[in-house]
C-alpha cells in the first residue's frame, strides 16, 4: 500500500468518525425533554361563566411547573376532577387555563344562584308579606 492510498485511508476514516459525532450531536439535542413539573387540572376549552361542568369534556390534565403552581391549583392525584361535575363557573375560564377550586361553585355551596345568573339578572323568591296557603280544617276530630 502506498503512502498515499493510507493518508487517504486515514483521511476518510477521520471524516466518518466526525460526521458521526455531530450528527449523534444533532440527534440527541432533537429528542424532546420530558417536562418537570406535576400535572394539573386545566380547561380542555374555553367554559363560559355560567355553564354547568362536565369533568370528563371540561377539564384535561397538563404538566405545569412546580414553581408556577399555586394553592388553589388542583393537583393530579390530590383531586378526583369527577367532584366537579354539576358545578358552576363562576368567571370565565379560557383554555389551558389551571382549575382552581375559587373558579367553580358547587350548587351545595353558598353563591351557586349568583353565578347562575346572568350579569343583573334576578332569582325569584317567595316575598315575606305572602300567606301560606292555608291548610283544610277537617270537621272531624282526630283520634289515636
């Protein structure tokens, strides 16, 4: 073998083994990192203030970092989100948005009329100046 052919050889060898080492380079900064964080509760679409929860179509859960993660956000594995079905959103909430539990009302829970209503809407209530309706007196005694 001549000098040439193995300069050459060894030319090319060096060539692959760097072409090799950037492109691993390449690859490995390309695959996606996993996020840290833990998973919390948000809207899967935007809810209308209002409207009537439904956990399984509302709600999604979304990796969230620690640091952003308030009190009131609800956590994987510290909230079943299917409490919240029948509950009322008290203010919008826009997609991707975190759940909090101050967001929604139960209709258990005091303010569940208020949210229901529109803005300046009115819930009916019996007025105190009405009288029960009376009840029949029967003309026969009672006996035990």
């Amino acid at each position: 073998m001549s000098i040439k052919s193995l300069l050459l050889l060894i030319i090319s060898a060096a060539l692959a083994l760097s072409l090799a080492v950037t492109v691993r380079g390449y690859v490995s900064e390309a695959a996606p990192k996993q996020p840290e964080g833990n998973r919390v509760l948000v809207a899967a679409r935007t809810i209308t203030q209002g409207s009537f929860v439904k956990a399984d179509q509302d709600f999604t859960w979304a990796v969230w970092p620690k640091e952003n993660i308030g009190e009131g956000h609800l956590v994987e594995g510290q909230f079943p989100p299917e409490t919240l079905n029948g509950a009322v959103v008290r203010r919008q909430i826009p997609k991707g948005e975190p759940i909090s539990e101050a967001a929604l009302v139960k209709s258990s829970e005091g303010g569940f009329m208020a949210a229901v209503l529109e803005p300046g809407g009115c819930a009916p209530s019996p007025s105190p100046w009405t009288k029960p309706a009376a009840m029949p007196v029967s003309s026969s005694p009672v006996t035990a």
